[in-house]
C-alpha cells in the first residue's frame, strides 16, 4: 500500500489539490541544482542572489496563492491524490499535535512563503483558532500582507521574542548562511513543537549548491542529517520522529545525492 492510499482516508475530501499543484510548480519552476565547491563564495552572475530569487518568485506564486485561498474560502478540494500530498499531510499531523486539547494554537512559519500554509492550517484544523505568524524578506511579506492580512508578518529576527506552541522551517533554512544560529534562536522561541524539512544527506558534511529557478541562480545548502539533529538537540530540544518528504532532482557534480527529510523535534 502507497504512502497516499495509506493517509486518503483520513483527509478530509476537500483537502485533495494542493500536492499535485506543488509538483507542477516545483518541476517547471526548477531548472538546475548543482554542486558548489566553493560554498558562499561562489561567484554567481549578474541580477543573481537572494534578494533577486526571492522577488522572481513572489511575481510567480502569487497567481498559486490566491487560487488556494479561493479554493479553502469556497470549501472546494485543496489536494489531488499525488505523493507530493506527503508534505501537507505531514504538516497537517505536526499542526494537530501542536493544538492537542486547544481550542487555540500560535506557529511561527519562518520562510513561509505568502502564507500558503496557514489557509491550509485553517482547512485542515476547523474549530481551532490558528494565530499565526510568518517571517519572510520584505517583499514578500509585503506581498503576503494583502494575499493573508490574518496572519502577523515579520521581517527580522525580532520574531523569536515571542514563544509559539509550534515554530516551522517547511523549506528556508537551506538559504540561511547562518543556518546554526537561527535554529539554536528557534528552539529558545517553541513552545511544544518545532518542525523543518530540508534536502538531507547522511554520508558526507554539509555542502552548498546552486540553484538555479525562473533564470534566477541563488545559493543554497544540503544538510548532512546529523548536524541538523544535533544542532538542535544540542539547544534542548528532542527528536520525536523522522519524515521521509520524497525525492530531490539530481544535483550536478555533488559528493552525494539528497533526499527531501522531515524532522520533528519537541521540548
């Protein structure tokens, strides 16, 4: 039995649309990942880096978010039945146990994009409030304001003053140069939960790529697994259970090839 026939029965019908939208996105948007032995020091070409990426996709997700908001609001179906459903499906297991007898559940989704995940938080956890905050770069918190003016926007660190039953990397941290230090930060800020998905490998130390979208190139790292266990565990908290989120497109020239990796880790 697949992952997906495995989990449809307990989704609710309406859910089923996203995954199958995310692949599309993810294999057009994507054109090239690989290795770069010099790290951050890489030279990339003009019009390139984070800040050029980052407004490269605002301008090509937001036609994605205002349909999934319009999808949710309508009560229409949300999920397709498609592997990619793992990620909301596993999201959608993390948000429960966060609000586990609440009628009242805070995350803070650091990187979460223009608040795709808390429309799919309010589809999937109907009758529990869900305050929740993203921080992002400002152009697209500045974006995410008008799609989402539910959720509370951040645009620095100043986000992990607060406390939150549940803090979410669901796919930014690989853009963190200093990666280390804003998780040791997320852990001080969780509550109950915290929870990050991330390219993972486990035979060799943590590298750096290209990747390069929508004629953009921006730097990125693949994580060797236990350094991202560790770190973590290392500031307090423990691994409660491991993900497998699916596969990753072939990396040029790298010393090893990753898998897509879920962690979730408790106080």
């Amino acid at each position: 039995m697949t992952f997906t026939r495995a989990v449809k029965p307990m989704v609710p019908p309406f859910l089923w649309s996203i995954g199958k939208d995310m692949k599309r996105r993810l294999s057009r948007s994507v054109d090239h990942y690989a290795y770069a032995p010099r790290a951050w020091d890489t030279r990339l070409p003009p019009g390139a880096g984070n800040e050029a990426y980052w407004s490269t996709f605002v301008a090509r997700e937001r036609a994605y978010c205002e349909a999934l908001i319009e999808r949710v609001r309508a009560g229409n179906p949300v999920l397709t039945s498609d592997d990619e459903v793992v990620n909301y499906v596993t999201f959608g297991y993390v948000l429960a146990l966060a609000a586990r007898h609440r009628d009242q559940v805070s995350m803070l989704d650091y990187g979460g994009n223009l608040g795709d995940y808390y429309w799919v938080g309010k589809a999937l956890l109907t009758g529990v409030e869900l305050e929740y905050h993203c921080k992002e770069l400002p152009a697209i918190a500045a974006a995410g304001r008008v799609l989402t003016p539910e959720a509370t926007w951040h645009t620095d660190d100043s986000c992990f003053a607060a406390s939150y039953d549940l803090v979410m990397f669901s796919g930014s941290l690989p853009y963190l140069p200093d990666w280390k230090d804003t998780l040791q930060n997320a852990t001080r800020s969780t509550r109950h939960y915290l929870f990050l998905s991330a390219p993972s490998v486990t035979e060799v130390p943590t590298y750096v790529i290209t990747q390069r979208s929508g004629g953009v190139t921006n730097l990125q790292y693949l994580f060797n697994r236990s350094e991202i266990i560790d770190t973590v565990q290392r500031a307090g908290l423990r691994l409660v259970r491991e993900f497998a989120m699916g596969g990753h497109p072939p990396v040029a020239n790298a010393p090893e090839q990753p898998r897509s990796i879920g962690w979730l880790f408790a106080r």
